[in-house]
C-alpha cells in the first residue's frame, strides 16, 4: 500500500528537517464556499496538513470560540455531507492533506462504512473522532482503513502509556497531542510540563506527533516544535476567521496570520 499523503508530508519534513503545521477550520464557518476558499488560501500560505471540523450540537472538548464558529456554520445549514462538499472542492485546487475532525455521533448516524467510503472519495487522508476512545475504536477504525484513510488518535496529558501505545498501534499519520486538559482556546502559554509528556509519548510511540491545544503566537509554534514534529493551530485561527468574516478578504486575512506564525518555524 503506498504511503498516505499524512505520511508523505510528515516524512517531507523530516527529510527536509523542519517542522509541520496543522491548521484547524470550520466547515461552512462563514459559510460554505468561504470556508473552502480559506482552507485553500491556508494550504498556499503553507500549512502542511488542513484540518477541518465538522459542525456538532454538542462539541463537548471544543472551548467559546470553535462553539461559536459551529453554530454559525449549524445555523447556516452545514452537515457532515456539505463538509465533505468543502472538502472536494478544496481538493480540486491543493495536495495538502485533509484530516476531519469530528465527533462519533455524525459518522454513526450516516454509518461507518458510508461515511469512510464518501469521505475518501471527497478527497479526506484521515479522520480523528475526538469521543471515540481507542478501546472501542475497532469498528469504525476497520472502516477507515479499509477505505484507504489515517485513524488518527487524541493523547492528552492523562493518558497511560498503555493507551498510548494502542493509540499509536491503531492510528496512523500521527498522534493528536493535546497539551492540557480541558477545552479548545488560546493561551498565553504552553504547559511547563509538556517536555515531559512529549517524552513519555516517544518511549511509546514511532507516529509523528502533531502538538496543540492554545497556540496563538510564533513563540507558542517554536516551543511547540522543539519537542513534536508539528504545531496545531485552531482556536486562535478561528477567531481570526470570526473577526474577519464580513470581509471579502477574509481568506487573506487567515493566511496572512498562518504566516505570521510560521515565523516561529
């Protein structure tokens, strides 16, 4: 089976010796077409992987700011079925990888085998479904690697390196390393402890390890990839997308600050 194009991009930048970035948007946050155009605009500002969330009633880790950008993109109409939409488009015009992220509830309701099927077809590498833990994770995990898509898994500060070691013997692409308890949101900094979870983790895993959880400057971004192969970025870029989303340059707007913070890189 040839390498996904997750695993492409994470052995580019180890052989070019660089860390990554990994941004987060909302589907249909403003709205549909606008989402597309900035998570095209992100991939030519150079983020190395395209996260996109998929809208949820009840986002149960996300903080104010992505609940927020969920009921815009809810009340605007977005499903699961229009995020993929966004997805196809945005794959018309980039080879960044595409990651989903999502809650277990949407992918069930349309069934598994459905939604892994749909989702590859759209133009999706991987798919990290934040509430479903790795215990029970084998059905929907088989249909994810059986349509040709990276089972990507959360590790926060809490968890035993035994679930990290089955984390990473079941995902592939890399690991979702949160680095604090708790909801989405920006901070002023990153935990002093996180050089100690980034640690434990390489004892117990080989994936590429992508770090986040409050990133919101360049400084946050180097700290953050001094010790993991790349920076997630959501909460702060959502906020940027939310403060500029009356504006027709507000695709611009969102790479200009992707950039920015690609300066601590």
């Amino acid at each position: 089976m040839s390498a996904s194009r997750i695993e492409q991009a994470f052995t580019r930048l180890r052989d070019e010796h660089r860390p990554g970035m990994v941004t987060y948007v909302t589907a249909g946050d403003p709205d549909a077409a606008t989402s597309a155009q900035i998570l095209i605009a992100l991939a030519h500002a150079g983020a190395d992987v395209l996260e996109v969330g998929v809208p949820f009633s009840d986002p149960l880790a996300d903080g104010p700011v992505i609940q927020r950008a969920t009921e815009r993109a809810l009340a605007g109409g977005m499903t699961l079925r229009g995020t993929l939409d966004v997805v196809r488009t945005v794959r018309q015009s980039v080879e960044t990888p595409i990651v989903l992220f999502t809650y277990a509830n949407p992918v069930v309701r349309m069934d598994a085998a459905v939604f892994a099927r749909e989702a590859k077809a759209a133009g999706v590498d991987g798919v990290l479904i934040l509430d479903y833990p790795v215990e029970e994770a084998e059905p929907l995990r088989a249909a994810l690697i059986g349509a040709g898509l990276d089972p990507i898994f959360l590790i926060s500060p809490t968890t035993s390196e035994e679930r990290i070691r089955k984390s990473a013997e079941l995902g592939a692409g890399f690991l979702y390393v949160i680095s604090r308890l708790g909801v989405t949101g920006v901070r002023d900094r990153l935990p002093e402890d996180v050089g100690e979870l980034m640690k434990r983790i390489r004892r117990c895993a080989d994936l590429p390890v992508a770090l986040g959880f409050g990133i919101a400057h360049p400084s946050q971004v180097a700290e953050a990839c001094r010790v993991a192969d790349a920076a997630v970025v959501g909460s702060a870029l959502v906020n940027v997308v939310a403060e500029h989303a009356a504006s027709a340059k507000v695709s611009e707007h969102a790479s200009e600050y992707v950039r920015w913070l690609k300066n601590g890189l």
